[in-house]
C-alpha cells in the first residue's frame, strides 16, 4: 500500500516477488504509477543490475537506474518492497526491504546515509522486515538521527565459538577479505568480539580496527535462521586459512635467512639491513635511496550539487573497481592468487559502505566530491593507523593507497606525480613501466630497484640498455626505507645493502672502481671478433627494436642484429601499423645496417605480450593460448601485411647475390612453432606472397622456446633455414615457472641443467641437417652463459648492446676445446646453482674480477 504520510516515497509492504528481476519491475510500477519515472526507466534498473551489485547490506538493497539515463526521472522518488519472506539478490545474500531510487537531485545520496545509519540498528531493521504499518518504514527513510550505539557490555550472540588467533602477523586484509567473504554467502548476522570491541564480520574495515594479534582471543557469534550452519562456515575458513599464513610467515623468515646468507660478488664486512631481489640489470650503484611513491597532492573543496557530485564518485568507484579487479587478475597470473588477494581487499576496501557513508556525509554537509572522498580516505586509514598495529598501519596504507586511484577518476587532474630530488640517487619504486624506465637518466639515476617485475621483463631489459645497475622483485619492504639513505645497490647478486658501514662503502668503491677498469678494457677491444683462443668464431648480434637503436648497438660491437621485435611496433601505438608503415621501419634497420646481418621475428603477441588496439580474445593462460605463430595463422590480416613489408623491403635492399646463411642481410623467423605443420604452413604462406612480390629469397627460420621444438629438432630442421633459441620461454616452459612470478622467479634460471640440455637437443638436431643455430634469451647476454651456449654447438649470440662487450671478451679468452668440456660438466649437474658454481673459480666471473 502506499503510505498517506509520505509524498514521494511509496511503499508496499508483504510483498512476494518470485525473484529480484520481479522485485525491481514491481517497484519501478510504483514509480512508474507515481509519475516519477518514464516506463523504460525500468530497463535502465535492470541494466544497472547487470553491471553492479546494489546490495547495501543487512538485507537491504538500493536498486536504481543507469547514470546516463537520469533524462527518463520525472521527479525524484523512492518506492520500497518490503517482502518478510527475503528474495534472493546477489551470491546467496537476500534482500528484505527493496529500495528503489528515482533520483533527480540529491535523494539518493541522502537515502544511501539514512540507510547505512539504519543498517547499524539491527532491532529497528528486523521489525521494519514486518511491520504492517508503511509510516514506520517511511519514518526511518525520514530521519537524519544517528543510529543508537549498544547500550551496556558488548554482548556475544546465541551461536558462538572462541578462537585464539594463530595468523602469525595477526588478522591482516587478506585473511580478513576471506572472512567478510564467507561471512556475506549467507543471511545470518555475525560479529567477532575481541574484548569490549565488536565487529560485523561483513564489514572489512571494521574487521581491521580490531587490530588483532596472534595470541589474542575473539569470540565469534552468530544469530539468524542459519546461523549455525553459517558459524560453521565461516569457522572452516578461519581455522583453514591459519596453516596458508603459518607457511608464508616460515617462507618469509627462509627468505630473510637466505637474504643474509654470503653471495658470490661484494659482500659487506659488517653487519647491515638487506634487501634481496633478482639482479636484472649488473653493476654496483653507492648513493642515497630515493623512494618513488605517490606524491601527496592538494585537494581543493569545490562543491556542486549532489546530484551530480553523486554520480562521479559512483562513477570513479566503477572504475576503480575494473581497474582493480584487472590488476588482481594479472597479479593472480603472475604472482598467484595469495599476492592478487592484496588487490581483491582492495576492492572491499573502497565497497565498503561506512567509508562511502562518510563521504556521502561531507557531500551532504556541503563539501566538494573529491575533497570528501579525500577527507574520508584520510581519516578511515587515520582510524587504522592509530591501533598502533604494524600490520594495520600497512592496511591503512593500502586505502590511501586505493583511495588516491578513486581520486584521480574524480579528476584527473589530481593523479599523483613524481619527482627526483636534485641530486644524484638509487631509485625505489612498487613498479615502472618500460616508458618511464626508457626515460631515466643515468646521470640522475644511479640504480634502480622496484617491488615488483621480473628479470626478463622489458622494464629489467630497459635497464641494461641504459646501463643502470637494478634489482627487481625485491618485495614490498622496499618501499618502506628511509628516504635518503645511503645504500649500496649490486645488480648482479640482486642486492640492496641499507647504511653499510664506512668501512664498507670504502670497500664497494674499490670494487665498482675495478668492475669499470674490466669493463673499459673491454669496451676497448669490442670491436674485435668473438673468436676463440684455438680460432673457432662465434657471431655477436644485438637484440634491437627500431632503426635508430642500431648506431649504437654497431659501436658496441655488434656484427648485425639477432633479434628485431616487430611486436614493439604495435605495442607502442593505439592502432595497427599498416603495411607501408612496417615496410618503412624495415627498409631503414636494412640501410642502417648497411649489409649486416638483421633477423626479424614475425609478431610474437600473447603472453606476457597483450595489445588492447588488436582485441584478442581474454584467455585464462595466456602462455598456453593462442600466442606466436598459433596466432599468426589465425589472423592473416596480421601476418599477411607484415610479411608483404618485410618482402617488399628485401626487393628494395637485399641483392641478388647477398650471402645466406647466417651472414644473409634479412631472414625472418616466426616464434612458438611446435610443429611442423605449422612451419609447413608459415613456409607456403611467404613463398605465395614473395612471388607476388618479386623478391628474392631469404632465409626462414623458427624460435624454439617449447620443448617439444627442442626434442624434434631434427624433424623441424628439415623444413628451416635455422633456428633461434629464446632461452626465457623455454626455461618457462621446461621449468613449468611462470618467468614474471616473483615468488618462483630465482628458480627460473636458464643455466638449469634440463634446459641446457634442451639446447644441446636443438644443435645437435639442427647439426645433422647442416642449420646455424642461434641464441637471443637472457643467457646470451651473460659471459659465462654464452661460453656455455658456444661448448653446446650454438653458432650465433644475440643480446642487449651494453652485454656485448663482456661476452666477446670472455669468448675469446677461451678455448672452444674447454668450452664444450665446461658444457658437457654443465649439463652433467643436479641443478642451476650447480651449474652456476663452475664459474666461481673462473677469471672474469663476479667473484673473481674486482
């Protein structure tokens, strides 16, 4: 019935909806009987649904419209289901009073405060669940009061039971967020009580401001229709979840033993904080840490009407929210779903509804949207901080964290800048991506170490080529050191040494000072051949993306270039390069190469490797999809104009007489081949379009980076020109290790003896059809590494420029007769560190130089 007493708000009550599509089409009716809405105004709340979950919790829900259809409300107005009997809403949570909202101006930002107070008086909310009379419903839509606190002691509800928590560094966001999770699958109310303070299992923030600690005893309680079945449930995840937070708290006290423990390389005498990661880029760095964090930014108090301001922080919360939940997906892939649950917490943090209701609150009382987000970020994590609790402190660091993304989707204009301090400095950051590495000085910048990446990432790739020492995947205590400090940062053992002493410093000096004398001395003799001291010649070759990086790779001694990445050329853009624009990018790495050597890989998307512009289907692994030449010969419309480009450039620069093999001035392979059907089919596809073309021939060849390839070599050879090794993959893949997951990372080493043995496979298979095999992973880079690629038959190395000067050193400091002798022992080791230790004792090693 409609309540006489209260224009604009309409409510029904013992209502009995078959389900909540039902349930909003009956209270839209209301509206619609009203006046207030226009009829399709309907579908525009059943959208909505489709996009968001408008449960407020307690039982109550707040339906309404898309944002871009407020044109279809006449007048604002609220139409409210009661149905006692509960309609199932959104994961097993049901809903009790339906609110629907018409809003033409600030009505549903002043309902969404009245109902989160409502929602805090469970004795009013559960007789408002079946009462007869519509006054009373209307009369708490009505009322600004607060809701009433708990009169007397926190008291424990009918189902209980007493936990002492054992989580190792306490009750934390992701326990918590499995917690509020298991506890909102059912409609029972639930609270944890730790003393005198309570807490509703379902809000996340309350949760943390209990600040509980292991040791300390909470009572967990439960009332309702199936409370105990939901006491049970959430009791199995509390009780579960302590032998996952036991076995982190051991893996991280292992990994700080480890992290102490000596290395091969600098070490420092004295005792000192460390810092451990995985070495992406070599060299020692001294200087001060300059951690790169959001800045803090000025949030001016503009206001605008509620209507309005209503909407763009719903707006930027959807964002935010996608943006999330994004990151949590990759983070899951990479890192797995123990360190993609830190973003998931994140995403209950900013869902929850006090923190919303308190900026709902500052709109209300006349403050602009950006500002009383701002205002209530600042004072929820304010709240955490207080507790004195490291962990929580962390928490309240994760909200401002997340609150500084929702606010920069309110404006853009706020999003946090960076800045480097005047002078010289080692750089912390969470992450950078491969555009702000590139941009570095390294006069500015004199090492760099991020939480997060990996060693084979383009950001840790970035680094080498600008020569700055870096550590990556170093962990989030990272960001929590002192700004200004002085440390010392070794790129080569992945080390950070935290105010080492002076003794110390004098030390690292006299070590960095000997690295650079090695390292011009054999910058002096690049340009000399890599050839050994009993003759045998191995070609050197560059890894190099765009025309203008070749001057540069040529002055560091490469012969040519081993790798280009065409798929730089649609990562770097918004749309597809067409065919004239690839064929100008590859005319002029030819004429910059004036005749050298220059082997392209066709498009290598996938994977690590995504291109929004090219909307490819989402895959849930994408190293095991649809990637390489599996999606070359999916979509021609890719691969056919890139190869038309790379034929119409061989027509314009490659002659009729040009060498071949591996001294050929063009050949284009094609990566993730497993087959040779595949190869079959790549062959028949570029002699179809070199005729059309009329250009001559040049070489074809595969990247083996799957075992499968390296174990049928020789049935693969029959069909190539050559091969080339991408030793990253093909660790990833014999090693079954993601190579960006931080976690497994140190294991992902390239010099394991499975995948040296691989590459031994590939030569041999290769050798008994006459191909040249070549190299161009990590390992080719690494001195020690491309001495061993040399003892196992490979003919061609490939690196980034700033490697090449060690490598051709350390080639022809050796003899190819000891070189196979060291890759036969190599192969014959039980493991990576085995394999690694052969080179302790060897002259130019880490160990050995300085």
């Amino acid at each position: 019935m409609l309540a006489p007493n209260a224009p604009r708000v309409l409510i029904r009550t013992a209502a009995t909806p078959a389900d909540k599509d039902a349930a909003i089409r009956e209270a839209a009716q209301l509206l619609v009987a009203a006046g207030c809405i226009d009829p399709a105004y309907e579908g525009s709340m059943l959208r909505r649904e489709g996009v968001a979950n408008t449960y407020l919790g307690h039982g109550v829900v707040i339906p309404h419209g898309m944002v871009d259809d407020r044109a279809l409300v006449r007048e604002s107005g609220l139409a409210v289901l009661q149905v006692p009997g509960g309609v199932a809403w959104h994961d097993g949570q049901d809903a009790h009073l339906v609110v629907a909202i018409a809003a033409q101006s600030d009505t549903h930002i002043t309902i969404l405060r009245r109902l989160t107070r409502l929602i805090q008086d469970e004795a009013r909310l559960a007789r408002l669940r079946t009462t007869q009379d519509p006054a009373e419903i209307a009369a708490a839509l009505s009322e600004d009061a607060p809701a009433p606190g708990t009169a007397g002691p926190a008291a424990d509800l009918p189902h209980a039971f007493t936990w002492t928590v054992d989580y190792p560094t306490g009750l934390h966001a992701r326990p918590a967020s499995a917690w509020v999770e298991a506890a909102r699958g059912g409609s029972a109310r639930i609270q944890v009580r730790h003393g005198a303070e309570v807490a509703d299992v379902k809000n996340l923030i309350a949760l943390l401001q209990l600040g509980l600690r292991t040791g300390d005893e909470a009572v967990i309680s439960a009332e309702g229709e199936d409370a105990p079945a939901a006491l049970a449930r959430l009791k199995a995840v509390v009780t579960g979840l302590s032998a996952g937070e036991k076995a982190a708290a051991a893996r991280a006290a292992e990994a700080a033993a480890k992290a102490a423990a000596p290395v091969a390389g600098w070490n420092p005498a004295d005792p000192c904080r460390i810092v451990s990661g995985i070495g992406a880029s070599p060299g020692l760095a001294i200087g001060p840490v300059h951690v790169l964090g959001p800045t803090e930014v000025v949030v001016p108090d503009e206001p605008e009407p509620l209507t309005s301001g209503g909407d763009r922080l719903h707006a930027a919360l959807e964002r935010t929210a996608a943006q999330l939940k994004a990151l949590a997906d990759d983070t899951g892939r990479r890192l797995g779903q123990a360190d993609a649950g830190i973003f998931r917490a994140q995403s209950d943090l900013i869902a929850d509804t006090d923190l919303i209701t308190l900026a709902c609150q500052l709109m209300v009382e006349g403050h602009g949207v950006a500002y009383a987000w701002h205002q209530a970020v600042d004072r929820m994590a304010g709240r955490l901080s207080a507790l004195g609790n490291p962990v929580l402190a962390a928490r309240a660091a994760d909200l401002r964290d997340v609150g500084r993304r929702v606010l920069a989707q309110i404006d853009p204009a706020l999003q946090s800048g960076h800045a480097l301090p005047d002078r010289p400095c080692i750089l912390l950051a969470p992450d950078l991506a491969p555009s702000d590495t590139a941009g570095l000085d390294p006069a500015r910048v004199l090492g760099l170490a991020t939480a997060q990446g990996g060693p084979t990432s383009h950001t840790a790739i970035l680094a080498r080529t600008l020569g700055i020492p870096s550590v990556v995947a170093a962990g989030g205590t990272l960001l929590a050191l002192p700004a200004g400090a002085t440390a010392i940062l070794d790129g080569t053992t992945g080390r950070l040494y935290l105010d080492p002493s002076e003794r110390d410093l004098v030390a690292a000096r006299t070590w960095r000072d000997a690295l650079r004398a090695t390292q011009e001395e054999e910058a002096r003799e690049r340009g000399l051949p890599a050839r050994t001291r009993d003759g045998h010649a191995v070609a050197i070759g560059a890894n190099v993306n765009t025309p203008d990086q070749v001057p540069f790779a040529l002055a560091q001694g490469a012969e040519g270039v081993g790798l280009m990445r065409t798929e730089f050329l649609f990562l770097e853009r918004g749309d597809t390069p067409g065919e004239d624009d690839q064929y100008a990018t590859y005319r002029a790495m030819l004429e910059a190469l004036d005749g050298r050597p220059l082997i392209v890989r066709a498009l290598d998307i996938g994977g690590d490797k995504q291109v929004p512009h090219l909307a490819l289907p989402k895959e849930e692994n994408p190293f095991l999809g649809v990637r390489g030449a599996r999606l070359l010969l999916r979509r021609p419309d890719l691969m056919e104009p890139q190869l038309r480009a790379l034929y119409r450039a061989a027509k314009e620069c490659v002659p009729a007489d040009a060498p071949a093999a591996k001294d050929a001035p063009l050949s284009i392979m094609f990566p993730m081949i497993t087959s040779v059907p595949e190869v079959l089919a790549l062959r028949q596809a570029c002699e179809r379009i070199r005729t059309e073309i009329g250009a001559p021939q040049v070489p074809l060849g595969i990247m083996i980076e799957v075992p499968a390839a390296a174990i049928q070599a020789d049935a693969l050879a029959a069909h190539c020109d050559f091969f080339s090794i991408g030793t990253n993959d093909l660790t990833q893949y014999a090693l079954a290790i993601d190579r960006q997951n931080t976690e497994l990372a140190p294991e992902a080493d390239s010099l394991h003896p499975a995948v040296l043995r691989l590459v031994r496979m590939t030569c041999e298979g290769a050798a008994r059809h006459g191909r040249f095999v070549g190299v161009c992973g990590g390992i080719a880079g690494d001195p020690f590494g491309a001495g061993l690629l040399a003892g196992l038959g490979v003919h061609e190395l490939s690196m980034t420029p700033r490697d090449l000067p060690a490598v051709k050193a350390r080639l022809r400091a050796a003899s190819l007769a000891d070189l196979k002798a060291l890759a036969e022992r190599a192969c014959a080791q039980p493991d990576a560190a085995a394999v690694r230790a052969l080179d302790r004792a060897s002259p130019g090693t880490a160990e050995a130089r300085p």
